[in-house]
C-alpha cells in the first residue's frame, strides 16, 4: 500500500471515530467526548424519531465541579458507574452541566439514553453535575442548559413544540431536587406531570 492510500485510509478511520463517539459539533461551547476522555460505547441506538420530543432535566446527586479537569474527571467517573454498575452501554445522560458552565457531551442529540423510564427513546435528559436538592446551580450552569435546548430547537433536534420536564414528573424519584425543580417549573415549555407515569426500574 503506497502512502497516499494510507493517508486516506487514516483520515477515514479519523472521520469513523468521530461518527461513532457522536460527537455535537451542532451547538457551540458542547465539551466533545474525545475532549473528557469517554470510554467508547458498547452499542448505540437512534431515538424513534430523532427529534427529541421532551427534555428531562436530572441532577447526577455527589460532588459538583468547577473547573474542565474536575468535571472531566466526574464525567468519566459517571461513565464507568453507568457502563460497570448499571450495565448500561454508556453514560445514561444526553449531555451534562457542569458547574464551569460548560455543557458536557453524554450521548448527544438522536441517541437513545438511559435516563427517564418510558421517555429514553424519544426524549433527551440533561443533568447538572451535583446534587441540588437544597443548593441552587450557579448562573452559569442554568443558562448553559437553556442554550443548548434553544440551539437544539434551532438546529432542528429538538421539536419546537417540545415539552420540558424534571425527572420526578416521570418516574417516581425526587431527581432534579428541589431547589432545582423549583426553577424549572418557570421555564418556557415547562409541561408539567408527563403523559404515563412509571415507577419501577429502567
């Protein structure tokens, strides 16, 4: 094989790499996989229509973060609980917040997560790193999870007509915590209590 086929046959296992990690390139500011060092996925499956129909807002509960190397570290160590302890193919959330104000790839958009019993394969889930049952998210992190929903809206992965939700409105926890749900509950498109409630595992 001469050097220009090999060159070309790098640069497509480069482009296949970056398609298979899913990277969301799509919205500015989105910490890529690659960049906090995630673990590949086992199996990846495309939400049902890929336009994401709801968003679930979550909190991770533990320790939050506030710089990209903590909050890397967190996310890798997210990862390696939902892959090793739940046996899950990746980490359950779509995208993650830290509390840097930077968004963090999960699964990314049209890929079915693991985060809100009966809503996995047509919902995204974003969860603010920590735990806010009695403690705020920070500016920053509130804001950074309303562009991403504007700019998913925008590029057309999110419905326009999308309804947003926290955990608890779909399956029986007290996931985002209060003091979390009690801001979200005022956003556009809050939708309340979602359509089938479950209580049981995923």
């Amino acid at each position: 094989m001469d050097r220009k086929a090999v060159a070309v046959l790098a640069v497509l296992v480069i482009i296949l790499s970056a398609l298979l990690e899913g990277t969301d390139a799509q919205c500015p500011g989105v910490v890529s996989r690659s960049k906090w060092g995630a673990r590949r996925p086992r199996a990846r499956s495309s939400m049902r229509p890929k336009q994401a129909q709801r968003v679930f807002i979550h909190h991770t509960t533990g320790p939050g973060c506030h710089n990209l190397a903590t909050c890397s570290r967190l996310m890798r160590s997210h990862q390696s609980y939902h892959m090793n302890n739940n046996r899950w193919p990746d980490i359950g959330y779509s995208f993650l917040i830290g509390g840097d104000g930077r968004v963090y790839e999960g699964r990314g958009f049209g890929v079915e997560g693991a985060h809100t019993i009966g809503y996995n394969k047509n919902a995204i889930a974003i969860s603010f790193i920590g735990d806010f049952s009695k403690k705020k998210p920070n500016a920053k992190m509130l804001k950074a999870a309303q562009n991403l929903i504007a700019c998913g809206v925008k590029k057309g992965l999110i419905k326009k007509g999308y309804r947003l939700h926290g955990h608890r409105d779909a399956n029986c926890t007290s996931c985002p915590g209060n003091a979390l749900y009690a801001i979200i509950k005022k956003w556009p498109r809050y939708g309340g209590k979602a359509p089938n409630f479950i209580c049981r595992g995923r």
